[in-house]
C-alpha cells in the first residue's frame, strides 16, 4: 500500500510501473488516501489506456496494526464489475466493508471527510490541553472529566494520553495528516467551498512537520503549542499518601468469600495451570507444586493428581521474544496434550509474569471471551485506583510508570494508568479506549455479584461457559483457589535446627531496592555474614579467561566459608550494565545469570538454605545449577517471599529455597530472613553455664585456644554435641 499520490504514479507508471506488465481486464486496487479528483482522472487513465484495466477505490482505516490482523474498514467504491473481481480479497482484508455507490472516488470522499474531522479533532484536543495547561489545571483530572462529558470525541480520549505521557511513539505519524488536511484544503479551494478549520489546522500541522515532529504520532501536534506558549500539557501524576488514599475508599466488603471460593472450586473441576516466567509469582501460595520441566509425561503426571492448581515456571523472561514466543507455544500444546490423555481433565490457564506471551497462549489454547489483567499485589505494595497503578514505598504510593522497575532494560514501560499501558505493550493493537476497568469502588460497594456483571467473576463466569486469559499478579492466584495465609515459616518448623552449615545468599538483582537491601544486610549481619562481590563487568565485558578467574575465586571463597559455618553472601557488583537494545541488555543478563549458576555448581557444600535474590537469578539457580525439576512451595518466609523445598532429584534435595523477588521488602527485609535463618547464637556468662551444670550434674570443658583454628575446633565440637564449652584464650591470640 503507497502512502500519497506521487507513489501511486510511480507503481503504476514509473520505470517498472505495473501498468505495463499487467494483463488485460486486471483489477487494480487504490487503498491510499488520496484525492476523489486524482481517483476519477486515474480511472479514466486506465480505460483509456487500451487494455481496459479497471480501478478500485479502496481507502482504509485502521492503521498497520489493524492491517497486519485483518480487521481494518475498507471504504470501496468503483464499477459493479470491478467490486465484484476484488470482492472475496477486500473481505479477507477487513473487519468492515463498505461499498460506497456513486462510482470511482466516492469511497475517498468519505475518507477524506473522515481524515478532516480527525485532523480537527486531534488539533482542538492538544488546543484545549494547551490551555488548560496555561491556565494552570491538573490536565491529567482535566482528561478524566472531559471523557465523561459532552466535549469529549474518540480522538481527544485515544491521543490525549500520548500528550500527557509525553509519549509520541508514532503509531500515526504527524506528517500523515499533513497529507491528508493538504487533500481536503485542495479539494476544497477546487470546489470552492470555504472550509476555515480545515484550512487553519492543516498550517497547525505543517507547522508541527517544520518544526521537526513529522515522524512523531499525530498527537505531537500539541506540541505547537507548548513551544509558543511555553507551558507542558505532559500531566505528570502524582505521588499519594497511602493513609489519605486508602481512608477516601470505601469500606471493604464486609465479607470474607474464602470458603464460599473453595467450595466454587470444590464443584469446579479445573485444574489452575499458572504459566510463571520466573519463580517469585509464588508469593502468596502454599503447598503447591512447581513444575520446571513441561515434558508431556511430567504434565500427564501432574494432572492425574488432580491438584486444586500448579506452577510451571517458564523462565521465558531471560529470553527473547521470539524465543518466548516458541517455548509459551510448546507448553500450551503439552498441556493440551496431556490434558487430553486423561479422562475428564479440564483446567484453565493464568498468565503470571513480564514475557509469558498472551497472543503465543491464544494461537494454541483459542480465543477467549476476554482478556484480563488484574495486576494487585498486596505483599509489594501494589495498589490501582482509578486506573492507575501505584507502588507503595514506605508511606507513599508511587505512579508505577515513575519506578524504578519501569526502567527495566528489556520490560520497561512508562504508562502508569493501565489502560494507556494496555495501548503501550500491544504497541496500539488494544487501543485504551477499548480497555473496560473494574474500578475498586465498585469491588467493594458491589461485591462478587457487581464485579460478575463485568465478566470478572471468574468461577461464577467460567462455570457460565465463559473462556477468560488472565494475566496477574502473585495475589490473583491464592484468591483464586481459595488459600488462607499462613505465618512465615522458620527453620524449626522444617526441623533443620541444627544443621551447621552456613546458609548461601545469591543476589543478581541489580534493581535499587536491592541495593539497599544488601547494605543493610551486610550492616545488620556482620556478626556472621561474609560477603563476596563478583564484578559484573569481568563476567559480561571481560575475556573468557577474566570471566573464570572471577568465577572460579567466588566458588573457592564460598566454599571455605559454608564449611566453617558462616551464612555467605555471593553478590553482583551493583554497577548497572545495559546494552544498546533490549536484546543486548537480555544477553548481558544472561552473561552474569549463566556466571551465577557456574559457581553455585562448583560450591560443593551443601548450603544450611538457599536464598536466591532475583527473578532470573532464582529460576536459573533452582533448574540450571541445582538441577530441579520439581518443587514444593511450603509458605513463605515473610510476607511476599516464597519458600520452596527442592524435589528429590535436585542437587540439594529438601534444602530449603527462598525466592527473594527484586521488587518486595522495605531496607531490611534481606536482613531480616537472613536473620531468622541462621544458626542461633546464643551468648551466655561463665556464671550461667556452671550454674547450668551444676544443676544438671554434668561438667562443662574448658579449653586452652591459642589461634582461630582453635576456636573454630571448639566451637564446632561444643556445635555438634550441643554441649556448652569456655573457651580459655591467651592474650597472645594469632590469626
């Protein structure tokens, strides 16, 4: 499809011009926006031209999204005879299909009056937004007002979010409609008929195109106006007191549906498959089986336990697209499989994570009747209201679009209103006027009954017939089986009290809230932490022979410090690394991750426990380096942070796991796991421990040291019988 008038010459006419190749009586079809007039004299170039070639007038609407999944309006006009020869092909392109009486021209006609009433629509948009912003208003409350009142149009609510998140990635490109306002000016002054708007908003966009936004979306036109005004129509959302927003609510509702869910799920026979792109969508579930591996066998396997639900975790999000892409499809066809070579085996699919590919799960599984997101997470602090989408940080709630995680190298975004971020990640397929929201106010003055009014009671809807893909946060699927919390759960209760060995804290995360984290658990642990940094720019950047010294002193330091009992930290250098795409910033992650799992190959003690800091990190240590093909997600180990016993098969088996997300936790949250999870200390007085012994009948050692090795030997000894000794040093004491 050419875009103007001078292309369509040039495939028709110029040197290899397709008018000269075709054969007589062809069809040819003219979908680009162009003028009735060139339509008309081009109609008659082509019958006059001897080989009787006729001429469709085709223009469409609907964008190279919409063209790429055939759903765009098609508005035809032409002959009878040559509608007829392109009728099945023009069908085939298009959601809608009109057929235009009046001959050859009368479907641009109509595009063109359409493209003059979007051209206006847009440019009185940025105007009012312009103004609105001098006059000193919250443009972003101005949006939400307009859009439910009589000046509101379809182009003011899809181009307005552009404006506001100061977004122009050109789904539409300026320079289009300075095309397009450029055809109805002329076509206009030819049939003297006086169009002032249209003549005044073409100069705004040319204006826009001179100044250097012709390639940006169409919405850049506002940008006219914030330079000769100098004010910024971007409305920037605000921070919130989470005490203030969550008191203006109202009250939750009254009941607790919990078991009203199990005994839903109880009549339901579906099986909850989660597909998890990496481990900490665990979060908020407990006794519930992770798979790593999606064979057909291994699925059959699980199905025929008729679990309430499981995990597969995908670890798609250290992958491409492309490649996510193909997994996401192997494991859609395996469930199917499987689910079929069990008798009366139905279950249901939830997409949980950054890269689990919704259109990949479609292309396998069928259309649903609705997608929907339900981003909610109560344990990190994730809240939406009004459509917007808030993190909390300590007492303030955070747009999403300004955090930290936003600027992720290969997942970022920058909406944080959902809708908009609905528009953002399909890259306009979904347009956010289309986007239905289930707002929190309705959810707790309407309860289960108002929310199933919307398709989003999901059993009620599913038992009705319904088929819904769901992508979500960790809490949607602990809500959705109908799990009670429980408490975190502590090494006693797993009884390995006494196991002596010191526990392996992993960190990959690079993101500042781990950061911070570290620094408090260094802090806060040095009692008994020994910490080794390895440097991100050796294992990624270096040479091959950089990158195995860095490796090969981490596994040799890790060891010597699990054996002697101490809790070790092995943690990435905090400098951030990216690449110039997302691809390249993928391949750096999977540098330092494939490093990571090298040295916890080499360590060669079995750790106390686990911690893995990280989505990446966690999912690779757990499947590559431990070599776990199962799991069991016992709790978690503080509000938010999963904690898993490895199967049978892995390296570790039982050791216990705990997925440490990036994205959970206040300063000293990694502190204070650690904390509970380490060997306990206890220090008495002299005086305590013969009193003890004289009580109980049984002497108590007293030991002459005269270096740290002697120590050591002691307090191991003393460790492994859980006997008290006093340890007698010389003041000449040596290391």
């Amino acid at each position: 499809m050419v875009a103007n008038e001078v292309q369509a010459e040039n495939a028709l006419y110029g040197e290899y011009g397709a008018v000269s190749v075709l054969p007589p009586g062809a069809t040819i079809v003219l979908s680009s926006t162009v003028s009735p007039a060139y339509v008309s004299q081009l109609e008659r170039r082509l019958h006059n031209g001897g080989k009787n070639l006729k001429l469709v007038d085709a223009p469409v609407s609907g964008g190279v999204q919409r063209a790429s999944m055939g759903t765009l309006t098609i508005m035809a006009s032409g002959t009878d005879g040559a509608l007829k020869s392109v009728g099945n092909v023009l069908a085939a392109l298009s959601e809608k299909l009109y057929v235009i009486k009046g001959g050859c021209g009368s479907g641009s006609g109509i595009k063109m009056v359409n493209q003059l009433l979007a051209g206006v629509h847009i440019a009185s948009a940025a105007e009012a937004m312009a103004f609105a912003a001098r006059l000193g208003l919250n443009t972003r409350l101005l949006f939400d007002f307009i859009t439910i009142s009589g000046g509101t149009s379809w182009m003011f609510e899809n181009r307005v979010p552009h404006m506001l998140n100061n977004d122009y990635t050109p789904y539409s490109a300026l320079d289009i409609f300075v095309k397009d306002m450029g055809i109805v000016t002329r076509e206009s002054s030819s049939l003297k008929v006086p169009l002032q708007l249209s003549t005044i908003v073409h100069q705004l966009y040319l204006s826009g195109s001179a100044a250097g936004f012709g390639r940006k979306d169409d919405a850049g036109v506002v940008k006219v106006y914030e330079t000769l005004t100098g004010v910024r129509v971007e409305g920037k959302l605000e921070s919130l007191r989470k005490d203030v927003v969550l008191h203006s609510l109202p009250p939750e509702w009254p009941q607790d549906h919990v078991l009203d869910i199990q005994k839903l799920k109880e009549s339901n026979s579906k099986i909850l498959v989660v597909l998890d792109d990496d481990p900490t969508g665990t979060q908020t579930v407990h006794d519930i089986e992770v798979l790593t591996e999606w064979t057909v066998d291994s699925l059959i396997d699980q199905f025929k336990r008729c679990p309430k639900c499981f995990f597969i975790l995908t670890n798609s999000r250290a992958l491409s697209s492309d490649k996510a892409t193909i997994l996401i499809k192997e494991i859609c066809r395996n469930l199917d499989t499987a689910a079929n070579s069990v008798d009366n085996m139905d279950y249901t699919v939830v997409l949980r994570g950054d890269s689990t590919l919704r259109d990949a799960v479609i292309s396998v599984l069928g259309e649903m009747d609705a997608w929907i997101i339900c981003p909610f997470f109560l344990q990190g602090g994730r809240y939406t209201i009004n459509d917007t989408h808030y993190v909390a940080d300590s007492e303030i709630l955070v747009p999403a679009g300004d955090t930290e995680f936003a600027k992720d190298a290969a997942f970022g975004y920058k909406s944080s209103n959902l809708r908009d971020w609905v528009e953002e990640k399909t890259n306009g397929r979904i347009l956010a006027s289309s986007v239905v929201s289930i707002s929190i106010q309705l959810l707790r003055k309407g309860g289960p009954d108002a929310v199933f009014q919307h398709l989003c009671s999901l059993q009620k809807a599913e038992l009705s017939g319904k088929r819904f893909l769901c992508r979500t946060a960790a809490s949607f699927v602990s809500a959705r089986i109908g799990i009670i919390s429980k408490p975190p759960v502590l090494p006693k209760d797993l009884g390995i009290a006494r196991e002596r060995n010191g526990g392996l804290i992993i960190v990959g995360s690079y993101v500042p809230k781990t950061t911070k984290q570290v620094e408090q658990l260094k802090l806060q642990c040095a009692q008994f932490l020994r910490s080794i940094e390895v440097s991100v720019e050796k294992l990624a950047m270096g040479t091959i022979e950089e990158r195995e010294d860095e490796i090969s002193r981490a596994a040799e330091l890790g060891d010597v410090y699990l054996k002697t009992h101490k809790d070790t930290l092995i943690m990435t250098s905090r400098n951030l690394i990216t690449g110039r795409s997302a691809s390249e910033s993928l391949d750096i992650n999977y540098k330092v991750s494939s490093a990571l799992v090298e040295i916890m190959k080499r360590i060669t003690t079995k750790p106390r426990y686990i911690i893995a800091k990280g989505g990446i990190t966690s999912s690779d240590l757990a499947t590559k380096a431990l070599g776990a093909r199962c799991a069991k997600i016992v709790g978690q180990a503080l509000a938010g942070i999963p904690l898993w016993q490895l199967g049978p098969e892995s390296r570790h088996p039982g050791v216990p796991y705990i997925v440490f997300p990036g994205n959970v936790g206040d300063s000293g949250a990694l502190a204070e796991v650690v904390k509970s999870w380490t060997c306990p200390t206890r220090l008495s007085s002299t005086k305590e421990i013969l009193n003890n012994a004289e009580n109980g009948g049984y002497a108590v050692g007293a030991f002459n040291v005269y270096n740290l090795e002697g120590v050591d030997a002691v307090v191991s000894a003393a460790e492994e019988e859980l006997s008290p000794a006093i340890l007698q040093v010389r003041s000449t004491l040596q290391a």
